[in-house]
C-alpha cells in the first residue's frame, strides 16, 4: 500500500501573456531605435519574388536583432520571421538526455511552444521611398492561441499593443467602437492587389467596381499590419486582404480582437480550413462586431474561384 502524497504537478514554465507581450515589445523597440537612427535617403534594395516584393539590408538587420533579444529572454520559443523562416525551439526543457525536466515529470515536455511572429519592417516599400508608413510587427503564440501583439511605427511615433486585456495605443486603453455603415466607411485595403489582379482579372475589376461604390473611402496603405492597427484604434472601419502571411497579420488579429473589432478569415488554396485564423492568407477585420457584408461576400467569392483552380 502506497501513502505517500501525491506529488505536485510542474509548474508552468510558460510567460503570461503580459509578460510574452513584454518581451515583445522589447524586441521591437531595438528594432524601432535602430530604424529611427538610419539614413533613409538612399536605401538599396534588392527583389525577392518580383519588383513589389522588395528586401533592404535593413530588414535582415531588424529581424536579427529582434531574434537575438527574442532569444535572450526566452531560449525555448519558437520565431517565425519574413526574412528568415521559421528557427525552432532551443533548448527546450526536456531536450536533451538528463535535463532536470526529464525528473520532473512530462507536463514541461508537454506545454505548448511560444511563437513569435516577427515582421522586422512591414510596409518596406513605403520605408525604401522615404514614407513613414511602416512598423515592426511581432505577433506572439502559445500553441495555436494568438495571446500578445505589438505594432511599433518608428517614425510614427505610435506602439499598438494588446495582451490579455484591453489593446492599447502608446499605453492608453483603445475604447471599443461599432464598425460605421457602409455609405459612411473607411476601408484600408490592398485587396485588389497585382497576385489577385494577375490571377482572376475579371473577379478583380468587378471587385474593385463595387468596393468603391459601396464604401465612403478606399484607401492601401502599403502595410497589412499598420491597416490591422488603424481598424483596431477605431481610425478605419476595415481591412480585407487576400494573400497575406502570419508574420504579417498575427499582431494586428489580437490587437483587433482585444480592442472589440471581428475577424473572418478564409483558407485560400494551400492552407487546411481548420488551420489557425492567422496561419490563413485571406482576412476581413471590421473596427467593431458589426460585419461590412460586400467585403466578406467578396472574399466568398474569390475562395470559390480558388477552390474551382485545385
């Protein structure tokens, strides 16, 4: 007959959501400090996939910086970055043979993976011309379960952050507002863009017909993420986006959910539809739970079109 005690369970080695969005907010705001002392007159720039989708030496340097600060204050986290892919855990407890973690039971073993979604300089176009229209974007994951996100424009001025509870704007508290009606809406949005125009040429022009019908303005700002924290702050009703990355989106999805706006996202033709909404390319964020019903019939749409292709 057993009498001893129970054992207790491990302790999580998991950070709180404040203290993950802490950590990302460091990262970001070396990044942001090294942006602010550069010289942007006369940027090189190199193509990656096409002469829209460009690439500074300046974008490398950011996500370096933010990885080697991202892996300082938690060695175990898994980072996503634009410019250099997915870099796994490190030495995550319980990895190598005789790790203490080992002798303490499985749980460390089994607790989910921290990942960092990390956009050095979201909007480089707008960077590379001299626009002040870009930021550094990390989104922070425990698991499959978006929980922290900042959205830091250097230039700009203004960090968006949001962690467990209300989204902030440089550490004021965003205060929920409904989504405006159509005729009096602002729409942030590259939708139509070159991939989508090139891909389906006759959806695109109809599209882009009604869309600047239906709503009050229509403007792109060159920067998903940016777009994301305007709707988050209540400055636009919404944005919609069609071929879009996590590491573009996985900050400005929790600072909208955390600041009271509503999302619907779509798989697109490469993504499962029970994947994460941030692991999914296409997106609708409205400003508050009220949805714009063009914008997600027309996303409808374009994954049917999408489907019909597979």
């Amino acid at each position: 007959m057993n009498t001893s005690a129970p054992s207790a369970p491990a302790a999580s080695t998991v950070p709180t959501p404040t203290e993950l969005l802490e950590i990302a907010v460091g990262a970001a705001a070396l990044a942001a400090d090294h942006i602010r002392s550069l010289d942007r007159d006369s940027l090189a720039r190199e193509y990656k996939t096409s002469s829209k989708d460009i690439v500074t030496e300046h974008d490398r340097a950011c996500e370096e910086m933010i990885v080697a600060e991202l892996r300082r204050r938690l060695p175990t986290c898994r980072i996503v970055g634009e410019e250099g892919g997915e870099r796994p855990a490190e030495g995550a407890p319980g990895d190598q043979p005789g790790d203490p973690a080992t002798a303490a039971g499985s749980q460390a073993a089994e607790e989910p993976v921290v990942s960092f979604f990390v956009d050095p300089i979201d909007g480089t176009s707008n960077f590379a011309a001299g626009l002040p229209l870009f930021c550094v974007s990390i989104g922070v994951a425990v698991g499959d379960e978006l929980v922290a996100g900042v959205i830091d424009a250097p230039v700009l001025g203004t960090v968006f952050t949001a962690a467990d509870g209300p989204a902030m704007i440089n550490g004021v508290p965003i205060t929920p507002r409904p989504t405006k009606p159509a005729k009096d809406a602002m729409l942030l949005s590259g939708f139509l863009g070159p991939r989508v125009s090139g891909q389906f040429p006759e959806y695109a022009a109809r599209a882009g017909i009604e869309i600047n019908a239906e709503y009050s303005a229509v403007r792109s700002l060159g920067t998903a993420a940016l777009e994301l924290a305007y709707v988050a702050a209540g400055w636009a009703d919404a944005t919609s986006f069609a071929t879009l990355n996590a590491w573009d989106v996985a900050a400005g999805f929790h600072i909208v959910k955390q600041a009271g706006g509503s999302l619907c996202t779509w798989p697109g033709s490469v993504v499962a539809e029970d994947a994460p909404a941030h692991l999914q390319p296409a997106c609708v964020a409205c400003a508050g739970p009220e949805r714009l019903e063009l914008l997600d019939r027309l996303q409808d749409e374009l994954q049917q079109l999408r489907d019909a292709q597979q």
